[in-house]
C-alpha cells in the first residue's frame, strides 16, 4: 500500500489518472501481484472474510438505520415495523443480527490462527497490535448495536455493562452518570448508543485499512513460520489467493445464510421480544455468547485485594479489560524464536489447552454464577492469566523447537528436506 | 511445477480454455447473485406495506356547503376540496383553450362540476397555495395563490400566471354511497369521497 | 423446518382470540389487513376491523372520538396503559401476545402447555395464593390468569369441534403466525438463495483447483 510498482498502463485514461494518482498501481500491487506464500492453508482465509462481513454489517446497518428509530418509546416498535412492514426488513435485521455473531466467529478463529502460527512476533508486532485494537471496536460495537432494539437484554445488559464503570474509586459513579446522560440507562442513552454505533465501523474501516497497510509492509506470515527466501516461496495473490478467497467466502455464505433464513433467532434470547421495562430484571442476564468468556472473568473476581483497598467489583473490571489488553503484550511474552506450533512441540499442546480453556470460561459465563460455576470460573480465570504471564515466557527456555525447514519452497516440494511430514501434508 | 511445463501445447491450450470457461462461468453466476442481493437493499427503501395501508383516505363531505373548500390529508399531502358556486363553474369553463398555459377542459379535471379535487402543491417547486381560507389572497383568477413565486392558479385549479409549468394535480378519487374504508395490504386507493 | 402456516387453524386461532384472548391480551403489533395472509378476503377483514374501535381524531372540537377500526388499523389494545390492565386483573399484568411465541423459551410448545395444564385443585401441600391458579407449566406454578378455555368456549365457524386442546392448539398456530408473519417468506427465500449459493460455490471450487493445478502447494 505504501509504495506502488512502477507500471506502464496500456489503456490511456488509467495511465492518465494513474500518473496523477496511483490508485490503479496501488489496487494492481496490493490485490494482483502481492507476493504471498505458497503455503497458506484455509486458516488464512479468516482475515478476508473477516473484511467482508464488515462491508456486510456496514451495508444492511446503513440500510437498518433508514428505518430505525433511536427513542426510548420508539425503538422497539420501530423494530417491529422493520420486521413486519418493511420491504425485506426482516432480512436486513436477520443478516444484521446474525452478522455480528459471524463477524465474531470469524475474528475469533483469525486470532487463533495467529496464536497457533506465531503471527504476533516480528516483524509483526504492530500488525498484531492493530488487531486487538480492532478486536476492541468490534466488542464496543456488538455492545452497543445489541441495545438499540430496546428490548429486556438490551436494556439490561447496558445497565450491567455501564455499571461496570462504577467500580473505578472517587470517580466512577459520575463516569456512570455521563455515560447514561441521566440517572439510568434511558433515551439519552439509548441516543448516543445510536450515534456511536454508527460511527465505530467506519473507524473500524479504518483500523482495518491500517492493518492491511501493516500487513502488506511486513509481508504474510504462513504455516510454516518461516520467512520468505525468493520468488519461489510466493505465488501472486492473484489468481490463486482471490480464486481460494472467493470459494473460502461461498463456504461462508452457506453457513452464514443457513443461520439467516431457517435459525435467525439461534444466538438471540427470548428475553429480547420483550420491551425494556426498567421495573423488571429478567431471571437470568447473558450477554452474547461473545462476551461469555470475558464476562466469566469479570465474574470470577469474588474477593478484594490488598486488604480491601481493591474491592473485588473493581478487580473484576480491571481482569476483564486486561483480559483483551493483555493480548497486545503477547509479543514480548512469548520469547521464543520460532512462530510455528508446528516446529513446537510443547507450546503446540499448551495452545489447545488455552483453547479449551477459553471454550470453557465462554461455558461458565453462560451458567448462572452458583455452586461448581464459581470455582470452575475462578480456575480457568487463573489458567487464562498463568498461559499469558507464566507459561508463554518460561516456554521460550524450556521449550527445544524442532529442525526448521530451510525454505517454504523446498518444504512443499515432496523432494524437499529437512521438513516433517506434517509439513508435507498441508 | 516442472511436469506441466513438459506436457504438450495441446494440452496446455485445453487447460486454459477449461479455465476461461470457468471463469465466465463462475463471474457469471456470481455477478446474477450480487445482482439479486442488490434488490432487498432497494426495495427496502420502497413505501413500507404501512404506509401503502394508509395511501388511502376516506372524505365525508356532506359538511361542506356550497363555497366553502376543505383541506385534507392524502399520502401526507394537502388535497385541496372545493365545493363550487354556480360562478366558480362557469368561470371554470368559459375559459378558451388558448388562454391557458397547460390547456385543459375543466370537464377534464371534475367528475362532477360542483366538486374540485386537486392536490394542493404547487408545480413549480412544491409550496402549498394560499386560498383555502376565506381572507386568504386567492389571485387574479380566483383560485389559488401561490406565496413562494407567485403562481396563480383559476378555478379549476389551472396555472394562469407565474412560473409553475402545469396545472393543480388532480389526484385519483371515486365518489361512494356510504362510509368505507377500503385499504388492503399493497393496495394503493385514492381517495373514497361520501357525498 | 420448511413449514408453512395452517391457515385454516390459524383462522380458527384468530376467532379464539377474538372471543377470548382479546379480553384481556393486547396484539398491538398486527394490523387488520395482515389477517388476508390468513386466507381472509378483503370483506371479511374489514367485517372484522369493524367490529373493534380505535381511538381518533382530535376532531374539530379539539376531542378525541371512538372510530371503528379499518383494515389498516392495529389491533387495539384492551386496556389503556399497564396500570389500567393490573387494576382490572388482580394485579397482574396480561402480557401483549403479539410476540409471545418468541419471547418464551420453549416458544410455541410453552404456550400450548399454559393453555392445557392446569390443574384444580392444586396438588395436596401446594401453597396458592388467593386469586391464583395452579399451572403446571408456568414458572412457580402460581398464574393470574383464570383457566381460559373449557370445551365449546368458542363455536367454530368451520364445524371443528371446540376442545381445550384444539383450541389451545389452533390459537398457538395464530400466535406463531401472529409473531413472525415473514416466516413463510423467510423459509421459501432461503431455499432459492442456500441452493443457488452450492452451485455458485461449486463453480468456485472447480475454479479454485483449475487455477491452484499448476502449483506445488
């Protein structure tokens, strides 16, 4: 993106605006001729689905907001209208709806992928960064999209969630108080909900913009961890990444669209067909089945700290954000020079623990907070924490990595050496 | 890889017409799909199956006397009822065809002479004439006057002097017997006039 | 999964909660003319929009009046606000039914179950509170709601006869329709684009191996 390859253009109205402003060098180097590795398996296709259920939810929300209305006595029934009266109304918000959870879906597999083939550490440490940055306008955006139908979790979930800011000492009721614009989450509230929800994707369109320019600074990683040699280790990435790009996104699609036409209210909660009462909690308060791990934490904190002076409200606040913001920190933590699990043997089980790991706080935020919930929560709280400060750092020493291959191309090639058959396979 | 390049050129020409076929066969599938999806998008932006219940308006205009005109509510637009004197109607229709700027035959605009109905939005840019109230200016021709650039509309609602184009709408309307209101779903009615 | 409505329940389901439902339920999200997707015509939907009153006006006195109700009108609610529906119910607060069905967990079956399951007298030990009914089926088995159906509650129109259970079953199959009119829609759409989008994913994978031939990858 930053730097453009000189190119004759032979039909002269490109040339002419070309020369003048390099747009189509710009698209031909970036989407044709990017140098990308051979090896990429169908993990990578993540990242540009990813951007393309942006442009989804970007599409149908400005189309939503046509007909929305950001009332407090308004916005459910203006919701209502959308799925009865409005020409199609009710798939917009059905891919709307279910847009956000395959936007997570599909972000929280493109973060694994780079956990699993060490696609933080250098040169890639900004490009990783810009993700959790990403990552956190993403949860800002699902929070507050979720509050606009005004229904019982939404109006609950904002108040639980705008809460949370009240545990921060001296200032944080009056934090709570700005955030509503009022004594409680209400029209104010509901208002600036609209307006920012609005707003974040496009900065998200932008940090998207920022990671790609990273991304396209620094080059692919690729499944074997191992830098590029020469023009043999890549492959132009068109044809060949748009055309597995393109089928990776039909794949999408189906699935997508499955969950849209004949299960739309499968990641919904009943509780939302009911208009905000501000009287009546409901039973059993979720948050979206994305938040659940990170709601597991923020529930695990039952104790104060240091003698009371951090009260356990406050640390469980506190463990929650640093439960995202810690993965920012990932590439000093993890020291060990090799990126690949797959040239790790320990570090390659430890991930799929951590994995598992996650599954099971995303259990435990999902199940009221009693009983064998609470310690189960506590411990993969604990696990959570201990794989980022202890485990990642004494890996890099403990940890022998296996033979690296000397290149990607001789890797794939079956007459290649020094690789495992794992290598091979892929 | 090294094989392909050692196979014979006949071979190679069959595997690219293999691939260009594909291509245009994949672009095309996949252009007819965007195609499609675009509509969902447009056709949201269309009048809502509400809005079209509510495109028509049942008038009871037993109330209205002789002389005296009414203003009423259509698709969110001021329809504009006058119930003519004997001289509004002969004004109406003694006028010549070349007198007038949009040449029409009052017959053409009534169903009956002593009812006009027209929409009360002038054709140059869309104000709302003055004339419905007594006092109100109603310009040289007795009809209506528009504030904004002066148009001035006679008796039948026709353009006689300023800049609109063309005459006073005359919206679709159909007199009825009793009370009703007909508004099914995607329908679009006028309005349902009782006498 | 690729269900489509039984209008002739459904519509069953519709005199259901005319005749009983209505008294105390609001539906304030369907309007009159939605019921021609019932398999009403034009005429019997306004019969029937005419045989309820919606509020007016204000009129050329500054008042507002009671009007009967068009085909475009929604179902007008029974009572004027929440605390008019609690005074006149015990106390309790009878639910808009307009989205019942999927504000439930259990959804459809839920309100089946409600309608058919309750049981006087209360099993023997079972503390009921005055004014309260035993249900089986509803949270703390404790509902305001008296017993609504018994058998020949409503005289069907079509000859069906009128058991708590088909009626129970017929007013569910209204709700379900009543909660999300688009179904249908929804359903029959998804086959078309789910079916076009395997043959264009088809035609992507040949694609995709067509191009990647060439490669050691």
């Amino acid at each position: 993106m930053a730097s453009h390859s000189p190119y004759e253009w032979k039909n002269p109205t490109v040339a002419w605006i070309d020369r003048r402003l390099p747009i189509f060098s710009m698209a031909r180097a970036d989407l044709v001729d990017y140098p990308t590795p051979k090896n990429l398996n169908y993990w990578w296709n993540f990242g540009s689905l990813a951007g393309i259920v942006l442009v989804i939810m970007i599409a149908t929300g400005i189309f939503l907001a046509m007909q929305y209305t950001p009332h407090a006595s308004l916005a459910f029934e203006s919701v209502e209208r959308i799925m009865r009266d409005v020409n199609y109304g009710w798939l917009m918000r059905y891919l709307h709806m279910n847009g956000a959870s395959m936007f997570f879906i599909v972000v929280y597999i493109h973060i694994f992928r780079g956990l699993y083939y060490g696609s933080y550490k250098a040169p890639r440490e900004i490009l990783w960064i810009i993700g959790v940055f990403i990552l956190l306008a993403m949860m800002a955006t699902g929070f507050m999209g979720y509050v606009l139908p005004w229904g019982q979790m939404s109006f609950w979930g904002a108040t639980v969630i705008t809460n949370l800011f009240s545990a921060f000492p001296l200032v944080g009721s009056d934090i709570v108080t700005w955030l509503w614009g009022g004594f409680s989450v209400d029209n104010p509230t509901l208002n600036r909900f609209f307006a920012l929800h609005y707003l974040l994707p496009f900065i998200l369109f932008g940090l998207v913009f920022v990671h790609l320019w990273a991304l396209h600074t620094v080059k692919s990683n690729n499944p074997l961890g191992i830098d590029v040699k020469g023009p043999q280790d890549t492959l132009p990435f068109t044809p060949y990444y748009t055309a597995k790009d393109m089928f990776g996104l039909g794949v999408f699609l189906i699935f997508y669209l499955f969950f849209v036409f004949f299960q739309p209210n499968f990641f919904g909660e009943p509780d939302n067909f009911i208009k905000a009462n501000p009287l009546v909690t409901p039973a059993h308060i979720v948050p979206e089945w994305y938040f659940l791990p990170f709601y597991a934490i923020l529930r695990a904190i039952t104790f104060d700290l240091f003698w009371g002076l951090v009260p356990a409200k406050l640390l469980g606040v506190l463990a929650m954000f640093a439960a995202v913001l810690i993965l920012a920190l990932l590439p000093w933590l993890d020291r060990s020079p090799v990126r690949s699990a797959r040239f790790r043997p320990i570090f390659k089980w430890v991930f799929w623990l951590f994995l598992a790991n996650c599954l099971l706080l995303g259990y435990v935020g999902a199940r009221p907070p009693e009983g064998i919930n609470v310690y189960l929560g506590q411990a993969a709280t604990a696990v959570y924490f201990l794989f980022f400060l202890v485990v990642l750092p004494l890996l890099s020493f403990i940890e022998r990595p296996r033979p690296l291959p000397t290149s990607i191309s001789t890797a794939v090639t079956p007459a290649g050496v020094g690789v495992s058959a794992r290598g091979v396979a892929e | 890889m090294a094989d392909s390049v050692t196979t014979s050129p006949h071979a190679v020409n069959a595997g690219e017409t293999r691939r260009d076929f594909l291509l245009i066969a994949t672009g095309t599938v996949a252009a007819i799909g965007a195609g499609l999806a675009a509509w969902p998008f447009i056709d949201s932006m269309n009048p809502a199956a509400d809005t079209l219940a509510l495109a028509s308006t049942g008038v009871d205009l037993a109330p209205v006397a002789v002389g005296q005109r009414l203003t009423v509510v259509w698709r969110g637009k001021p329809v504009f009822i006058n119930h003519r004197t004997a001289e509004e109607i002969k004004s109406a229709e003694t006028v010549t065809m070349a007198e007038l700027v949009d040449p029409q035959p009052d017959s053409a605009r009534v169903q009956k002479p002593e009812w006009l109905i027209v929409v009360g939005i002038c054709t140059h840019l869309g104000c709302i004439p003055l004339g419905q109230k007594t006092g109100e200016p109603r310009g040289e021709f007795g009809g209506w006057f528009c504030p904004c650039h002066g148009s001035q509309y006679d008796t039948s609602g026709r353009i006689r002097k300023g800049p609109a184009p063309t005459n006073l709408l005359v919206p679709p309307y159909t007199f009825t017997e009793e009370k009703q209101s007909r508004s099914v779903e995607g329908a679009t009615h006028g309005l349902a006039l009782t006498l | 999964m690729f269900g489509t409505f039984d209008r002739a329940s459904a519509q069953r389901g519709w005199q259901v909660y005319e005749e009983v439902c209505h008294a105390c339920h609001g539906l304030r999200f369907v309007a009159f003319r939605n019921l021609h997707a019932l398999g009403f015509s034009t005429e019997q939907v306004e019969a029937i929009a005419s045989r309820f009153e919606v509020q007016a006006g204000p009129n050329d006195e500054g008042e507002m009046f009671m009007t009967p109700a068009k085909a475009a009108s929604h179902i007008p609610s029974p009572f004027a606000n929440d605390q008019a529906a609690r005074v006149a119910n015990n106390g309790a607060l009878p639910p808009d039914l307009s989205l019942i069905t999927q504000a439930r967990v259990g959804a459809a079956d839920y309100v089946y179950a409600i309608l058919t399951h309750y049981r006087d007298p209360a099993p023997e030990g079972f503390n009921l509170n005055s004014g309260m009914f035993y249900n089986e089926y509803f949270p703390g088995h404790q509902i305001g709601m008296p017993p609504p159906l018994s058998d020949d509650r409503v005289t069907y129109l079509d000859g069906t006869k009128a058991t708590v259970s088909q009626m129970a079953h017929d007013v569910t199959t209204f709700l379900t329709w009543a909660a999300e009119p688009n179904m249908e829609q929804r359903k029959q759409l998804g086959i078309t684009v789910l079916l076009f989008l395997i043959v264009l994913t088809g035609f992507l994978y040949a694609l995709k191996r067509q191009i990647w031939s060439d490669v050691e990858h």
